[in-house]
C-alpha cells in the first residue's frame, strides 16, 4: 500500500511500542449510520513489518459491509504492557460483578480481544504525546503556513492529506504560545488519516 511508505518512516517500534490501524466509517459519509453504530475495525501493528499486513486485512474485514471506511493510525505509540495490566484490573472488576448477578459483563469475556484493543486505544495506554493539528476545508496554502508557524515551536513529523484538508503531527510543546489566524483543531491523543480502504 503506497499511502502507508511514510508511516513506515514514522512509527518507532520496540520493547512494548505497538500503533493501532483503525478503519473507521464515519456516519456523515455513510448515509443511514449514525455515529452510535459505525463501525470500527481495529489491528495491533507490533512492528514494521507488520504495517502492510495488517492493512490488507483490515481492507478483507471492511469488505462484508456496505460502508465506505477510511483507515487511521494511531498518532502515539501505545504501550502493550500497560495496557494489559489496564485490561487485567478491568476483568477484576468485571469478575466482580458477575459474582454479584450482572449478567451484561458476561458478553466482555466473550470479546476479551477488541477489549483490548478498546483498552490500549484509551488515553492512558499511550506511549508518546504526539500532537495532531487538524486543519478541515483547508487547502495547501494554509496547511504550509501552519506547518512554518508550528515548526517555529517544535518538529513537525508527518504531514497526511484527508479528505476535507490536513493532519499535521508535531512533536509536543506549549501550544499556548502558538498564535495563527489558522483554524484547527488540536487533538492531543489522535488518529492520523491514511486513506480510504476496502473499496
């Protein structure tokens, strides 16, 4: 997959590093979805090597719906082993609740998978703090302006092209010292577009 050759660049594996690919349909592209029950398909990516794989299968996996997917990966690294100490403690507390007659957490040890998945997602699983800027009905001009602007702060690492305009990713700073006329939308713990998959 060539919209994948500069997340081979980006992405730094090792130790218990892992990014998620995610393909997601979005409801304002899918017509009769509503946010509530797009689906999400998620893959752990241990290393390099697995990047490609995992797209190919996620491209297969969308191929049984009628929705349109886009595919993302995650903009911070996220740590396995947290995550499945984070993934332990929560089975502890459906255990509990099982012993005291909650028949709905039986469906959690069924999917114990994608609740991992859900739990090295999470905001406290991430390995990194990797800023992305995302910039919506922008064009190349704006998104090279805020580029200039951001790298007077700190190092810009990926650039992505999205359907509606750009993600920017930045290493982390105090954003509050960056002044631009430039509407974006920061997300602190966010995904990066990689392209349409599964059509």
């Amino acid at each position: 997959m060539d919209e994948l050759a500069p997340f081979h660049e980006y992405c730094e594996f090792g130790g218990d590093r892992v990014y998620l690919l995610v393909a997601l349909a979005r409801a304002k592209e899918n017509e009769g979805t509503s946010s509530n029950s797009a689906p999400a398909i998620r893959k752990v990516v241990e290393d390099d090597d697995q990047l490609d794989r995992k797209a190919a299968e996620l491209a297969h996996a969308t191929r049984r719906f009628d929705e349109r997917f886009r595919l993302y990966l995650t903009a911070n690294a996220r740590d396995a082993l947290k995550a499945t100490f984070e993934l332990r403690r929560s089975m502890d507390d459906w255990l509990e609740a099982r012993i005291h007659g909650d028949e709905g957490v039986r469906a959690k040890f069924r999917r114990v998978d994608s609740e991992f998945e859900s739990t090295l997602q999470s905001d406290t699983c991430r390995d990194e703090t990797n800023f992305v800027f995302d910039l919506d009905d922008a064009g190349a001009g704006e998104m090279d302006a805020l580029r200039e602007e951001l790298q007077e702060h700190t190092t810009v690492s990926l650039v992505r092209e999205t359907p509606s305009g750009y993600h920017l990713v930045t290493d982390p700073f105090d954003y509050n010292h960056l002044e631009t006329e430039i509407e974006y939308e920061l997300k602190t713990d966010g995904m990066v577009f990689v392209s349409y998959v599964g059509e």
